[in-house]
C-alpha cells in the first residue's frame, strides 16, 4: 500500500501515471514505464507525444548528492532523453533548464485553520456540464489569468460564499490523488483561508476514496520564481505538507 506517492519504485510509477494529463516537462502521458533500480528509485518514461524527447530518466534521490548525479549522467544513451531529479535538495542554477515543485500532503495532516464561512460543492466526473464549467472558468480567470478544462474522469469542487457567488475551485484527480492544475481562488477574496479551506476539502475526499495522500503541482515558469509562484509557493508550504520536493530537468547531457 503507498501512504505516499514517493514511498517506493512502484507507487512513484503508479503516481506518474495519473500526473500524465498535466502534460508538463516532467509529468506527461506515457506509454510505458520502466524500472531500472529501486535504490534510488529510477524509472525510464517513454512519452506519447513530445516534441522535445522521445523518453526520460527519472530518479528520486532526497538528497542531491554527487553519487547520485553521476548515477543519472552514467544511465544516459544514444537516444534523444531528459534527465529528471526528484529531490528535496535545491540545485543551482547552472545545473538544470526547468524546475517544478510537489507539496505532497498527508490526508490526516494538521492543515491551517480553513474557512468556515464558505460551503463547498463537490462534483463527481458524472456530474460536470455546461453549468459547472462555467463557473470554474470565471475562477481561474480571476486567480491566474487563464483556464484549464477540468480532465476526463476528475471530480470538481467549488467553494461558494453565503450568497451563491463561486470564489474558489480545485480538481481532484482520483487516479494520481493530485489536485490537478492547484487550488484557486478568485483575486478579491485571496488571504481569506478559502484556499486552505478547499484543500481541507480535497484531503477529505480522498481519504473517502481510499487515499492516504494528496499531492499538489506547481511548474516554475521561468529559471527564477515570480511573484505568482512565491505567493503559490508560500501558501502550499504554510499548509504543512509531508514532503515537499523539487523536480528538475537537468542540463547535463
């Protein structure tokens, strides 16, 4: 059984598989996977479609140490491939050309004090129309600028204020136990616990569906974080995650 996504070789590749709608440097679809050691745990993810590579190489190693990197530089091949790090160790600069964070949380952890003044509606995959989306789109229009569809098979969750206006949204994703594309807040209600509370939330439903965890993505955009990201970044941290990693794509090759 995986508490987390990151507790061995075969429950990170479980996870990836899930990530796959993400569609992001690291978390892409696949169409197979391959174990090449357990320790540290190290997978070859062969793509479905990128433009870039046709496979990665992905290690998990908590610490970034020499030994591993060499590890990682000694598995590449004559084939087109990325070179990814899971680690809660932080690289400088120099060392890779994209960089992702994963909050992972404990279903049972001691989250912030969330919103009680909001009621938040859950939505199965079943039940996602023209009225739920909608309201998802104005959200995430107001919290960061643009929309992403909720995926197929997603359950959606909106949070209301007393007077019916949607403040928040978030999609959770029961195959990878990931909040899909993060938590969401429209600006004019930011800092008020909403966020906390959504993710409260999503943790309960999980657990209802038999997951131990919850995981939550954030791509850094650029080589440095911008205001956006430290304020994303701040605020998942705040929430007391279990695990908090960095996922970078290494510039070694």
């Amino acid at each position: 059984m995986c508490f987390t996504p990151v507790d061995d070789v075969e429950c990170l590749a479980s996870w990836l598989r899930g990530l796959g709608v993400l569609g992001v440097f690291w978390a892409k679809r696949v169409k197979g996977i391959e174990v090449v050691s357990r320790n540290p745990p190290t997978l070859v993810l062969k793509w479905q479609r990128s433009r870039r590579s046709k496979r990665a190489i992905l290690t998990l190693c908590y610490v970034a140490s020499h030994g591993c990197l060499d590890s990682l530089q000694g598995l590449v091949g004559k084939e087109d491939t990325d070179i990814l790090l899971v680690t809660a160790s932080e690289l400088a600069q120099g060392q890779y050309d994209r960089w992702s964070k994963i909050f992972v949380y404990d279903v049972n952890g001691s989250f912030l004090d969330p919103n009680h003044e909001v009621s938040v509606e859950v939505y199965g995959p079943e039940s996602i129309n023209d009225y739920v989306t909608p309201i998802v789109e104005a959200v995430q229009k107001s919290s960061w600028g643009f929309y992403n569809p909720p995926p197929k098979g997603v359950y959606v969750l909106v949070a209301r204020l007393h007077n019916g206006e949607p403040v928040g949204s978030a999609y959770y994703n029961r195959a990878s136990s990931n909040v899909d594309f993060g938590i969401h807040v429209t600006k004019p209600y930011w800092r008020r616990r909403i966020g906390t509370r959504l993710l409260v939330e999503v943790a309960r439903l999980a657990k209802s569906l038999d997951h131990g965890w919850v995981s939550v993505v954030r791509v850094i955009r650029g080589m440095k974080p911008t205001l956006s990201d430290r304020r994303a970044i701040a605020f998942y941290r705040a929430n007391n995650p279990k695990h908090e990693l960095n996922v970078y794509r290494l510039s070694m090759c």
